[in-house]
C-alpha cells in the first residue's frame, strides 16, 4: 500500500505573502493535487515579536484569492506549545538536550573573538557538560548536536547534500522566555503531521542538517525534502520591493486575475515541453517534481502581464465581472453613493432616479462592457479606468483632445447626429441603424469618418481612445448619448 502524501506551507506572519512564497505553496499544492495526497497549511507563529494578526489574515486571503485551497488547518504553533514542551522532556530524558546560561553578551563577544582569529562564529559548547545549575540565572535549552560525522541530506532536487557536524553548533530549542524556536518546532510540527516531503525554497537548505538531526534524535522518519532555486529580479538580485509589487494581494489590487498570476508563478523554474498555458487541471495532470529547475528563476513583469490580457480576454464574462466590481469601487469609478451599484442595477436594471445609471444597465449590459474594453486592456485596473464614462455622471475631458475635436466647424455635424438620433426611440441592439446614421452623415457631408468618429467619441467619453463608438453610444443608450453630444454642443457655442 502506498503511503499517502502529505505536504505542507508554513509561512511566518510577519508580513505579507511574498511572490517567492505563493510559489512555494504552489508548487507544494500542484505536488499534492496530482498525486492524490493531502495540502496542509500551517503558520509559523514562533517569532512572537515580530509575527501579527494582520499578517495571518493577509496570508489566508492570498492564499483564498489565488484558490490554493489546504485540506488541513490553518494550524497555529502558538496552540502547540504543550507538544513542544513534551518533546524537549524526551530530548532531556535521552541527554539530548541540555540548559546553556551564557549570557546574549558573552555570545556575541565569543562570536567577535572567533572571528578575529577566523574560526567560524558558532557557539563554542561552553555549557555542554556543565553539572552546576544555578537557581538565578537565566538559560536557554540547547540540543546536543553530534560532533563527528556528516549529515547525508538525499534532496530531491540537488541530489545528494552532505553536510560535515564539525559545522554544526548547539541550536537553540527553548528560549530563555519559554517559547521554543523555529529549527525545533518545524521538525516537531513536520513529524507529528505526518508530512511525507519538504517542498521549500533553497534559503532553507542550511537549516536542513540540523532538522534532520533533530528528526533523528526525536526518532522520527525523515521526510523527503526539495529545495527549489528563489525567484530574482530582472537584476538577477533576490526579488524585492525595488524590482516593484512583491505581494499578492498588491497583484490582485493593480487588476491581475489569480489564474494569470498561478500560470506564471508554475513557469517559473517548472516546465513541460514549451507549453506556457495552463488550465488548472493541466497543472494537475503535468506536474511533478522531477520537472523543477534548481536554477533561479527570474521575475518578468512584461511576461505577467501578458499572461494577464490572455485570460481577460478568454476566462468567462461571469467571473471577470465578479473580479471586476471591486476593483471599480476601489478605483472611484462609482461616487461614494453608488459603491453598491452593480448589485442595485441587477435587482432593478432601468432605476429612473438615478441618473448616473446607464439606461436598462442590467447584468447582460454589464458584461456587454467588459466584452467591449477587455480586448485592449491588461488589467482589470486598465479595464476600470477605461470605463469611467460609463458610469461617471459627469465627464472629465482631457483638454488636448476637446481643443482638438470640439471645434466650431464641427458643431453643425453633431447637430445632425443628435437630430437623427432622436428618431430612435431606443438604442438596445441598434448598432446597424446607428452606424447607418452616422456614415450616411459622413457620406452626405464629403467627408472621412474619422472627422465626425472622432469627436463623437469626445464628446461621449471625452478621450480619443475607446471602444467602438456604436458600442459606446448602444452601451451608454438614449437619453445619456444625446445629453452628452448637447453638453458638447453647447462647449463648443461658448468658444
């Protein structure tokens, strides 16, 4: 019978959800979903200075938004205490462990003298046999660490890492406030949950001996373990906030979509021929271990975005429009009074008190305008910006444009498209009619469509870049359509 796997992510909440970290938890999550086995999440709460509330909900929304779904936990090492404490007990039982009283200073002065003589800064084993125990004096507990023969870690990236324990110092298991550290906790936590394979990023390789050890001293199976490479900037410096966004909510927050930001994280450092996109149940069935690269992966921002535009353009209208309404609000495309907007319009597509409301805006119209900008954005933040005129009462042009397109010679045109329009007595689906009026003024008039097009779409938007100008008037409907080209009629009468 084979034993099932049993995999785990266990950040520390002492900030936000690092892109280094999701891919972290990715890769563990994609290891579990294709073979069947189980994902755990686990916050590594040891460092009670420095780890937050704020942080753990941080990570439990990333972790939601990008549906890196964990069939355990969250499990908190804070409400493990009493598990660690029993398993000091046994390493002291087995003279495993012992009480160290030197003092943080005389540490670091030990640590400077090493240097100065250019021996390696560990701690020098001053309190490994000690037999007095002061009642008074502060302690640490530390573990007897072998001081002959290597450590052999079988990783199943790098292969075979050996490590010599003459290297190795005396870690700390127990602080002197009582709370135990992190080297300890994770072998304590990793065993006791039965992980089968260490899935974690290569800055934790030289932590391994020594967990190992301790997994050995505790007598605990040895997980499997797999360090994979860090993620650089373009610079090919460790990625951080100079290269821009490290977090993934600050992606979801600039307009990226989860599937494009999952699709890009698994690329980096993993492949499989030269396919690049991937639906979730492709990563599912594709993915394994033996495809990672233990090279670094570097960080492309060019390469995310055009991930990006790719599933804007192809997931359903539906979900893009559900990712979308937040970002709407959080952009101020609705006044403070319309932050529920969509929601009102959907239970009442044609309110006639409220103006700012596109005419029968109904979910149908809703998702008409995403089809309508999604094809020249990269974001849902691009998307949202783009929009304002559908939903702004009030325009704001931008002058460059209204100085070059809203001039006196073009007043007796719009004149003509708002007298013609005015015989439609709906626009709903009468882009044919509507296109027909237009080019026949265009055609009656001698001219090129681009010299009436263009400050329609002034007028309308008040950009030069927009959709269709046939979508944007079918889309904003009558009575918005023709209030705006008379606004933009009376500007011009006033220069």
């Amino acid at each position: 019978m084979n034993q099932e796997i049993r995999v785990r992510f266990a950040p520390s909440p002492t900030g936000f959800l690092h892109i280094g970290g999701v891919r972290t938890a990715l890769f563990n999550w994609l290891f579990a979903r294709s073979k069947g086995g189980k994902f755990i999440l686990r916050i590594e709460d040891t460092d009670q200075d420095r780890s937050t509330d704020e942080s753990i909900k941080e990570i439990i929304e990333s972790m939601l938004w990008l549906g890196l779904n964990w069939d355990e936990g969250p499990y908190r090492q804070t409400q493990r205490q009493d598990l660690y404490r029993s398993k000091i007990a046994e390493l002291f039982k087995d003279d495993k462990a012992y009480r160290c009283y030197c003092s943080p200073e005389d540490l670091e002065q030990r640590k400077k003298e090493a240097m100065k003589k250019g021996l390696k800064p560990k701690y020098d084993g001053r309190c490994r046999n000690r037999t007095d125990c002061p009642d008074d004096q502060p302690y640490v507990i530390r573990f007897r660490s072998p001081e002959e023969g290597s450590v052999v870690v079988d990783d199943l990236l790098r292969g075979k890492v050996v490590f010599d324990n003459k290297e190795l110092d005396d870690i700390i298991l127990l602080r002197s406030d009582g709370s135990p550290t992190y080297n300890f906790v994770v072998v304590v936590d990793d065993a006791e949950m039965g992980i089968t394979h260490v899935i974690r990023g290569d800055d934790h390789l030289s932590n391994t001996p020594r967990q190992v050890l301790l997994f050995d001293a505790l007598g605990y199976t040895r997980p499997q373990f797999a360090h994979i490479s860090m993620i650089l900037g373009e610079d090919k410096t460790r990625l951080s906030k100079r290269h821009g966004a490290t977090s993934a909510l600050a992606y979801r927050d600039m307009g990226y979509l989860p599937q494009a930001l999952i699709n890009y994280l698994v690329r980096l450092g993993w492949s499989h021929g030269d396919q690049e996109i991937f639906s979730q149940e492709e990563m599912f069935e594709s993915f394994s271990l033996e495809s990672i690269t233990t090279s670094a992966a570097v960080f492309n921002p060019e390469k995310l975005s055009w991930l990006n535009q790719h599933y804007l353009k192809t997931l359903p209208i539906e979900e893009i429009a559900e990712r979308w309404k937040p970002i709407l609000v959080k952009e101020n495309i609705f006044e403070e009074k319309f932050d529920n907007l969509i929601d009102a319009v959907q239970e009442n597509p044609n309110p006639k008190d409220m103006i700012p409301i596109p005419e029968k805006l109904a979910s149908q119209n809703f998702e008409a305008i995403i089809l309508a900008l999604r094809e020249r954005s990269k974001t849902l933040v691009e998307m949202a910006q783009a929009s304002e005129f559908y939903f702004k009462e009030n325009l704001t042009f931008d002058e460059k444009s209204k100085n070059k397109f809203l001039k006196p010679e073009v007043a007796p045109l719009l004149e003509m498209v708002v007298e013609e329009l005015s015989h439609l007595d709906d626009f709903t689906e009468k882009e044919a009619e509507i296109e027909s009026i237009v080019k026949g003024i265009v055609e009656k008039e001698g001219l090129k469509l681009g010299k009436l097009a263009q400050p329609i779409r002034v007028a309308l938007t008040g950009k030069t870049v927009s959709p269709g100008i046939y979508d944007v008037i079918t889309l904003l409907g009558r009575t918005r359509t023709l209030k705006r080209l008379k606004e933009a009629l009376d500007f011009i009468k006033t220069l």
